[in-house]
C-alpha cells in the first residue's frame, strides 16, 4: 500500500452521481494500450475497465486508440524518444483547450507547456533507475543517460498539485532522486486478473498446443528480449541446468530486439532443451502456457513494476518462481513461492537452482496464488486509483 495512503473501500457509485450522471471525465494518455504493448498496455487497460465499471467516463489516446490516436507507433519502435517525445508533444497541443476533471498520464515526456492542471502521473520505470544500474553495452547506456536527463526535466515541470504513483518501491525512489517531493508520490503494486490467470488440470493438452514435450520439467519465462532482461543470462544459466537436470526444458515466450542473438548464442553453446515460442498472444494464449508449465523463471537486471505484470501472472497461475536478487522481485521472498538467485556467476546461479529444482517445496505454488488473490488483484487495486483520482478532482 502507498505509504501515507489510506486503501478505503469505495461504494460502486462513489465517482458518479446518485442519479447516475457521470460525475468525473477522465482523460488517459498513454503510448501503449492493450491489445498493442507490453506491461505499461495491461496495467492501463485493467485499471480503465475497473474504473469504467466505477463510473468514471474513461477516454483513452494512445498512438493506436482506442478512443483518440496521436503520435506514431512505428515512430516510437523504430525511434525510442524520438517517437515518445511526438506523442508528447501532440498530446500538449491537442488538449491545450481541455475540460476534463483529471488527466491519468503514463511516463510523461511533456517537454512544451503542460496543458493539464490536475494530472496523476505513473510511472512504471524510469530511465533514471535503468541508467543507474548501467543496464546494457555503453552505446545504449549512454543514450539512456541522455534519455534520464530529458526524463528528469520532463517530471519535474510537472504543474504542483501533480501526484505520481510509481508501480514499485525502487520506482517511488527513484523519483525522489529525480527531485518529486515524497509526499506526491505513492506505491500501488502491479496486478494480475486473478479468474483469468489460474492453475489448469489440463497442463499435457496444453502443452501439446504449444509444441512442448508432455512429460518433464517446464521452466517458463516470459517477456521482450531486451538488454534489463538479461536473456543471454537466462541461457547461459540454463545451458550448466540442463547439463545436469534431465528431462528439463525452458520455453522462451516474447519478441524483442534480443531474440535472434539469443536463438544464435543457445546454438553456439549448444543448448538442446530450449523453445523459442516469440510473441504469444497475451489474451487467447498466455494464460494457458503459464497454466501447463511447472517453474516460472526470470533473470532481469532491472524492473520497473514491483511484481513486474509478467510474475503476477505467473503467481496468479500457481507457478513457483526462480528470479534474479534485485529489489522489485522480493516478493517472492515475502510471499515464500520460489528462491531468489544472483547472477553474478552463471555456474553459482545453475547450482541454486538445480538445488531449489531437486528440493522439496510443497507450499510454494498454493503461497503464489494465494498471494496473488490477496494482494495484486486488480479489483482491490484500482480502489487506491479512484480514491487518488477523486482526490485530484476535488482540487
């Protein structure tokens, strides 16, 4: 819960009128949106609906939609900032003459005037945090210094009444590095639709469906191929596993600009259990393919989300997790549903999972779920969004 936060339960009609007139418009600027995007799209798009169905009249910009298209996808893939920076720069243009009651603005990069007086600001990473910690070869850590810097003056030029939600501890901290009072900002976890993520009966059909053997270990990752991933780790980690592990196999799901280097570097240490599936759907595919593994793996250096979407859902399916030692995923530690791994060394790493592998763990995936339905439920949390969204809207 967000320190200095009160987490009340609101009444369903609480941001509408008795009558059922909509008492709050609420504009959303976004660069990714479901279905198109990663882990910033699904927070967003969970959070719409819940508030959706709270009363609130929801209207979503986003490069792709669905309700007002600014900005150019291809530009913001091809071009990282570049693309960012013209979204932002429509959006100030484009609501210059606004008469919404709040703006929910998803990492802002609003270098000209800030149309929006009462704005909430969340952030599921920053370029800051990711800098830092050196993430990457130099070319592409100098280019997110550059980034950082243009960050840093985008948020701190934020009107004052501006609150900021960070969807992780480190993330909460790292803007009061970046110069956010601590007061406007707060926590609010990453969540995970718990009726759609779920363990299955079914796992041998399910991975028939996928191609992946019926019988044996499955360690499941999940995510883009991106440098704060580590997925050269991932396989280098793996290769000593499977050396010593029989009938083990880690199925790779995700796209990203790391994929084809790491399909090279698995053929050229000769890795012979691992399947590269690419982009899964997210909504007609992924909750099956966590449903039928038996691990939940991820080797990342940095994440912005505490839990990152992707081990929410894979607790939520009832899945026991091996991740990397870094702060935003503790709470494997705090929920007892895995062990936690430091990848300073590949062969140390290979020998703390092989042991966690061999070991005897019999609560670990009842402790995953039950977390999951206490604690990241998107229900429960899209009550701390509408109470600080209320807040802005009274002034």
């Amino acid at each position: 819960m967000a320190a200095g936060f009160s987490r009340r339960t609101l009444p369903d009609n609480a941001l509408s009128g008795g009558d059922g007139d909509v008492r709050m418009r609420l504009l959303v600027c976004t660069t990714e949106y479901f279905p198109h995007g990663a882990g910033m799209a699904n927070v967003v798009y969970n959070i719409v609906e819940q508030l959706k169905s709270r009363g609130v009249e929801c209207t979503v910009c986003s490069p792709k939609g669905p309700d007002i298209r600014l900005g150019s996808w291809p530009l913001i893939e091809k071009a990282g900032v570049v693309g960012l920076l013209n979204y932002w720069y429509r959006v100030s243009q484009h609501f210059r003459d606004n008469d919404y009651d709040a703006a929910w603005l998803q990492n802002p990069f609003i270098v000209a005037e800030n149309p929006f007086k009462r704005c909430l600001v969340t952030m599921h990473s920053t370029y800051s945090g990711s800098s830092d910690l050196g993430v990457g070869n130099l070319p592409f850590h100098l280019y997110e210094s550059v980034v950082a810097r243009i960050e840093r003056s985008c948020l701190t030029r934020m009107p004052p009444a501006t609150l900021f939600t960070g969807v992780g501890q480190p993330v909460r901290e790292e803007l009061e590095r970046i110069g956010i009072a601590r007061d406007r900002i707060f926590y609010i976890p990453n969540g995970v639709d718990v009726r759609r993520f779920r363990p299955s009966p079914d796992r041998k059909a399910i991975r028939k469906r996928f191609g992946l053997p019926e019988d044996g270990t499955i360690l499941l990752s999940v995510g883009r191929l991106i440098p704060a991933k580590q997925p050269f780790a991932l396989i280098e980690v793996f290769s000593q596993i499977e050396r010593r592990q029989k009938d083990v196999t880690l199925c790779v799901a995700g796209g990203g600009e790391l994929l084809e280097a790491a399909r090279e570097l698995a053929e050229k240490i000769g890795v012979k259990n691992v399947i590269f599936l690419g982009s899964v759907d997210h909504d007609r595919d992924l909750p099956g393919l966590y449903a039928c593994a038996d691990y939940y793996i991820m080797t990342s250096k940095y994440e912005g989300g505490m839990p990152p979407l992707t081990l929410a859902e894979a607790m939520a399916s009832g899945l026991p997790c091996i991740v990397s030692d870094i702060p935003n995923l503790a709470i494997v530690r705090e929920a007892d549903c895995g062990t936690t791994v430091s990848l300073d060394d590949t062969a140390t790493a290979a020998d703390t999972i092989v042991r966690y592998l061999d070991g005897e763990h019999p609560d670990h995936a009842s402790n995953a779920r039950a977390y999951a339905e206490r604690m990241l439920n998107w229900e429960v949390l899209s009550m701390n969004y509408a109470n600080m969204l209320e807040r802005l809207a009274a002034g």
